[in-house]
C-alpha cells in the first residue's frame, strides 16, 4: 500500500515538474529524451541481437536433437 501511494506522488511531481504553470521543466525532459533515445535504441538493437543468435542456437540444437532421436529410431 505504501509504495502505490508513493508511485502516485510521484507520478504527481512529475507531472507538475513537466507543466508550463508548475516547474515547467518539460524543456529539459525533452532534451533529455532526445539524447538518450539514440542510446536506448543501440541498447535495444543489441539485445535484439543477441536474442536472435540464442533463437539461431536453440533452434539447431533442436534439429540436432531430433536428428539423434531419428537415428535412434531407425536402430530399433
């Protein structure tokens, strides 16, 4: 309960931060996201990556395994 209030307060500042009539931040925010979104997206596209090498991996494994089993059966 107490950090669901606590999130809302904060939701709340932030809000107030970003508003022209309040700190009127939204400036800086702005500026803030248009330098890391560059960043975000390098993070991103790397874990991409290396979520699709895994995939890559996994998936050979797989026909590998089912080739063994294959040849297992044929022996029977």
């Amino acid at each position: 309960m107490v950090a669901l209030i606590v999130g809302i307060v904060l939701i709340l500042l932030a809000v107030v931060a970003c508003v022209p009539f309040g700190l009127a931040w939204w400036q800086d925010v702005v500026v803030f996201l248009r330098g890391s979104l560059p960043v975000l997206a390098v993070l991103i596209g790397l874990i991409a990556v290396f979520i699709g090498i895994a995939d890559i991996k996994d998936r050979m494994e797989a026909k590998k395994e089912e080739e063994e089993e294959a040849k297992e059966n044929a022996g029977k």
